[in-house]
C-alpha cells in the first residue's frame, strides 16, 4: 500500500531496547531534502530506549538525521553525524562526546531539541569539533546554526567545543515560539565562537555558564536517575572505550627529485596524508607537491593524524641531498646573464630593474651572503676562487670566480 511515511517512521535503522550498544557501524539515509518535494525529511537512526551507546559509528543524511526519540538515556563516542536542517533532533537526555559534525546545506541547523519537560538534561556536546564545511549538496555554505527550539522544554549545551568560522555570530536561530529554551555555552574555541554576540538573536539568547554551573555536567551527572523521575537507575557508560583502528603510511621511495614532483604516500586507512619539509628554503610542500629551490639536505615527513574512528599513524619520513643538478629554474620574464663570467671582481647583470637583492650559495648549497644589485653592478671582489650560485628572483645563476 502506497502512503507516506512521516519523519518518526522514515528511518533506516530504529534501535527498539535498552542496554545496546554499538560500535564501528554506518547508520545512513540518502534521501536528499533539496526543496523539490516538500516534507522530505529521511531519519538515519531513531533511538528508542534507554542507556544506549554508540562508539566510532557514522549516522549520514540530510534533514533529520539522528532522532533521538524516546525519553531514554543516549552516549555517543567518538562517533560522526552529517545532515542539513534538524539532523539531532528529540526529546533524549544525549550526551555527545569527543564528536565531529558536518553540515552540508547553507543555513543548516544542528540541533532540534524537543527536551522532556521533566528531564534536567538535554543535549550535551562535549569536547567536540563541528567542521569549517563551505561546499553543500546544492551550494555554498557561508552560515549555520547550533540550533533551534522544537517542542518541549529545549536544553543545548556544547562543553569546549571547536566551532567553524560559519557558525552565525548570534549562535542559535528560531522555531517554535512561546518555548523557553536553554541554549548554552562554555570554554569553546575557533573563530565561530563569539560569546558576546549570542544575545542578538531577538528570540533565544544563547548564555555563557559560570564555571560552577559547567562543573555540573559530568558523566555522571547527566545521566543519574535523578535527572529524569522515569529513570530507574543511575546509568554511568564507558567512557574510556579506545578501540579505534590502527592505520599506517606507505611512502614509496622517491628516487628522482628535480623541479616539482608529486608525493605519493598512502594511509591504510584511505585518509589524506599530509606533508611537511625540514627545511622549506630547500623544498617547499604543497599539498603532494614538493618544489625544489635550492641545494642542501631535506627531510620529507608524511603524517596522517587519525580521525574518530582511526588512531593517528606513524610519521614516515625520507631524507634527501638536494643536488644543484636538481634545481629546475623558473624563467623570469626578461633574460638575466652576468658578464664577465668568470671574473674576479665586480660582475654587471643585465635585465634587472633598479634595486635587487641577491642570495649567494656555494656550489653545495651553503648559504654565505646577500647583497644588494645598485646601478646593475654587484663587487665580488671578497669571494675566494670558485664556483658560486647566485639566487636572483626564482632563478639560479653559476658564477666562477678566478
């Protein structure tokens, strides 16, 4: 038989029972919410009980993602949600620990609570990191609310949280009217947090909590039977659950290093890898490129730093002996030579304009001096015999002095 839904029974997954827990699982819905049907909300996982934990899992969707549904207990771990508008929404008592979040839809809101009157707790976000994400399903993204009120009596806290640079500057947006919702802060970081400018939303002004009241959400607190009169029993989940995946870094031997090349190291896990030089005078890293710019010694090191469900991995490194035969030049626009070459005292360079600051290296590489090019002449006349390179803009030049 034909017939909708609704957003309570479109989910993909339901867990109907208490005491469940489950770890390194996918709960996921596809169905997009782009405004072409109206109503189009899609649940990932409802949760309908009590004192149920979630560890490294991913709950993906658009609107609607995660509904907390009945009046029971939840703790997530280390755990990833994605969606667009509403995509934590219930009456639970959730705590969210150690999290990552991502919104995907420009003007998206992460939470929806519908708090149970009687419950002292609601949402709680601790030590979690909502994700700078500019690039939605239907495009750019340039602002996002923490949340609104839905029903109920709403209470959203985030506890030293990171907070992207797209979160509005008053926080929290609107709703249902003639709520009176707890919308709190404490101690988060990045450049989306601007606790002074949370009170300009004209409906729900976010506060910031005193040290004494955010000393009162702890574990244990949160989910003590007191907190709600139909929790039977004091509840204290395993919070030191560490059993994140292993990963490692394959960075296949680079046996040619002239001009630029790509870095082509690995994870196990299938994450980026990232890149840093020892010294970026020698070679630069961008992105999986490294550009030769001068001679020397250099250490590549290839990281990948682990996410919710990946422990970091071990840095893998390679050192390298940048020759001068390495050095791919960038040609300038206009022709620089030296005359004479060889010489033994001062050098004319023709093609530079006015002023011009020149390095000097040996021939491996060493760094000796600078110097300033005036009237287009440069006095040499302190240098021993030998070859020299001269560093003029980008490009390398050989010098012998006799």
């Amino acid at each position: 038989m034909g017939g909708t839904l609704g957003t309570s029974n479109s989910y993909s997954v339901s867990i109907e029972g208490d005491n469940f827990t489950a770890i390194n699982i996918t709960f996921q819905n596809t169905v997009v919410n782009d405004g072409s049907v109206a109503n189009q909300q899609a649940v990932a996982l409802r949760t309908n009980g009590d004192r149920q934990s979630f560890y490294h899992c991913k709950i993906l969707g658009y609107q609607d993602t995660y509904y907390s549904y009945s009046l029971g207990r939840v703790y997530m771990k280390n755990c990833y949600i994605e969606g667009s508008v509403d995509f934590i929404f219930g009456q639970s008592t959730v705590v969210f620990d150690s999290c990552e979040f991502l919104v995907n839809r420009e003007g998206g809101v992460l939470t929806a609570a519908s708090t149970n009157v009687n419950s002292k707790f609601g949402y709680v976000f601790k030590n979690c990191k909502i994700h700078d994400n500019k690039n939605g399903f239907n495009g750019s993204i340039s602002k996002i609310y923490l949340g609104r009120p839905w029903q109920g009596n709403p209470k959203v806290v985030f506890l030293s949280c990171e907070e992207p640079s797209i979160i509005a500057p008053e926080g929290w947006t609107s709703m249902n009217s003639g709520l009176n919702p707890l919308f709190a802060e404490y101690n988060c970081s990045g450049p989306g947090y601007k606790p002074y400018q949370r009170s300009t939303n004209p409906d729900y002004s976010g506060i910031q909590l005193t040290d004494e009241q955010a000393a009162q959400y702890t574990i244990k607190n949160i989910f003590s039977k007191n907190t709600n009169p139909a929790f039977g029993i004091d509840w204290v989940p395993d919070t030191n659950f560490t059993a994140k995946i292993p990963q490692e870094i394959i960075f296949p031997e680079i046996n040619t290093f002239s001009g630029t090349i790509n870095l082509e190291a690995f994870a196990s896990s299938g994450l980026e890898v990232y890149y840093t030089s020892s010294d970026s005078d020698i070679v630069q890293i961008s992105g999986n490129q490294a550009t030769v710019n001068h001679p020397g010694t250099v250490t590549i090191t290839a990281h990948q730093p682990g996410n919710f469900l990946y422990n970091p991995a071990e840095p893998v490194s390679q050192t390298i002996n940048v020759l001068t035969s390495d050095i791919k030049k960038t040609p300038d626009k206009i022709q620089i030579t030296l005359y004479p070459n060889p010489s033994s005292g001062k050098i004319y360079v023709n093609g530079i304009m006015g002023n011009t600051l020149i390095e000097i290296f040996s021939i491996s590489g060493e760094f000796l001096n600078q110097m300033e090019i005036k009237s287009g002449q440069i006095d040499c006349t302190g240098l021993k015999q030998g070859i020299y390179l001269l560093k003029i803009g980008n490009n390398y030049h050989k010098l012998v002095i006799r």
